[in-house]
C-alpha cells in the first residue's frame, strides 16, 4: 500500500489507464528503491488482462517490460489479453492480435484518456 501513490504517480505520468486501480493487483519494478516499471492484472469474467503496463522511458530497453510481462503471465492462468497503442512491442513478447475482442474489456464509457478507440490494438498470449 505504501507503494500506491508511486504507481498512481507513474500511471499517470505515462499516460496509462488509471481507473479503478488496486495496489495489490501490481507487478512493479524497481531501480533503488524506486518504482521505474508497473504492470497490474485484472481478472474479468470471461478473461484476464494485463493493464496499466509502462516503464520509465529512461528505464526502457534493459528488458524490464519484457520480465514484468513474464510474470504477469506467469501469474494468469490461461491466455492474457491486453489493449494497446504500441502492439509491435507486444508481439515480440509473444503476443497476437485478437480475432475477437472479449465483451468485459469493451469500455462502456470513455476510452482510455487521450486516445481514441481506433488507435488500439487488442491482443492474446495463448
């Protein structure tokens, strides 16, 4: 709990979706004792996503993302589903596009906060 403010902080300097955030949903990564990479799951009923994903742009490239992945897999059973912007990222962590998109991650109001529907791509890791 602690740690929350740090990630709200850094969710909404990236520019990710901060709603209805827990702190006990996070994967974080950290560079002395600071939070430089976050990653939640949330679990919806007819799937599991990973959201509010990003590391501190001067903490990109050293494979943070790559591992914060890897274990919000590891922590989902079954295929994880994600929405994006930047799905040439995702898919050299093994990601697909989705052919069907599950109704729980349609947002029902807003889109993500100064980003448009169009310019999301949803995707799968079987």
């Amino acid at each position: 709990m602690e740690d929350f403010p740090a990630i709200r902080a850094l969710a909404e300097k990236l520019y990710l979706d901060s709603n209805d955030m827990q702190a006990e949903e996070f994967l974080l990564a950290e560079d002395q004792k600071k939070i430089v990479g976050i990653g939640r799951l949330i679990k919806h009923p007819d799937c599991t996503e990973i959201a509010t994903f990003g590391v501190e742009e001067d903490f990109r490239k050293q494979g943070l993302g790559g591992k914060l992945i890897e274990e919000l897999r590891n922590k989902a059973a079954g295929p994880v589903h994600l929405a994006t912007i930047i799905p040439g990222y995702f898919a050299k962590q093994g990601f697909i596009k989705a052919e069907k998109v599950p109704p729980s991650m349609v947002k029902k109001s807003d889109w993500c906060e100064g980003c448009s529907k169009q310019n999301c791509t949803v995707m799968v890791h079987p």
